[in-house]
C-alpha cells in the first residue's frame, strides 16, 4: 500500500488530557450528500482510544504541501495535551470538533456516526458539521504521501476561481 498517493490531514480532538492530534493518510469521503467521511485507526492507539471512549467530536485539517513539517510534528511518539500545540496557530472549532490549524487548508469539524472494527484498526465514519476553509486564496497544492515520502503536486489550483486545473489532454 506504500504505492497508494493519498492526501495528508491532521485529526484533532479535545481528550481527557486536553487536545490531542494524529497526522493520517488513512482518509476517506463516503458521501457528498450528507457530507461523510471515514477515517481509519490503530486499535488501542491513543487517538483511537480517545475517539472511541471519550469524545465524539473531532477536526480533519487538510495540509498544504508546504506543511511537511506539521505532518511530521503530530505522527509518532509525543507529548499530549497542550504542549502538543505550543507555538501553532490554532483555534477551538465553533462546532464542537478538535482545534483548527489556522494554515490547514481546510478544517473539516466532525461527529462521528458509527464505529466500526477491522482486522486490527477501528474506521470511524462522521458526518461533517462544519467547514472552515482560509480567508487567504493564495495558490496552493495538497500534501501527498506514497513511496513513505511526502510529496506535492505539480502545479496547484487556486481558491479565488472554484476550479481545479484541467486535466492534461493525451
């Protein structure tokens, strides 16, 4: 699965020991209409164990592909609670999720609907109950990973428009 490119977020939530967040490739929109997503944990991992037994409410913060290191900063061994946070811009979601990254490119508050237990991660489908997208419309270009590396895209679309680049022609 190492080949499979997909998209780079940062889940925040609001736990026992105050806020917590987990970089995750593991992201899935289910359906437009309501607006569901999935997101896929390690069973047993601290995040999981938080979305699982004390909350039900978390943020999806997508990155730009300049956020490597924010990636970096919230995957592993860390700190919990607020030192996790020390020095990020970050405010407390107005609809009940984990904190907002004020650079993400968008934050996607959360309540999840339904936990479901797989092989050894649980996924965790919720439908989104608010959106915070940047006041800024500068160009930008998601952060990937495959390969076990982070990667941009070429090019990068800007909000201003609504309109994602075309498609090359063959």
């Amino acid at each position: 699965m190492r080949l499979w490119a997909t998209g780079v977020a940062v889940v925040t939530t609001d736990g026992p020991d105050g806020p917590h967040g987990i970089t995750v490739n593991s992201l899935l929109s289910v359906s437009l209409d309501p607006p569901t997503l999935l997101i896929s944990l390690k069973r047993g991992s601290r995040t999981q164990r938080i979305l699982v037994e004390h909350t039900d409410g978390f943020t999806v913060n997508v990155l730009a592909g300049e956020q490597r290191s924010l990636a970096d900063r919230f995957t592993g061994c860390r700190d919990m609670g607020e030192s996790q946070f020390a020095g990020l811009d970050h405010r407390t979601s107005a609809h009940g999720g984990g904190p907002e990254l004020e650079d993400s490119l968008a934050a996607l508050t959360c309540h999840t609907t339904e936990r479901i237990d797989v092989a050894d991660h649980t996924l965790i489908i919720a439908s989104v109950t608010g959106i915070r997208l940047p006041a800024e419309t500068r160009p930008h270009s998601p952060l990937i990973y495959t390969g076990r590396r982070y990667h941009t895209l070429p090019g990068s679309w800007s909000q201003s428009d609504g309109k994602a680049p075309a498609p090359a022609r063959p």
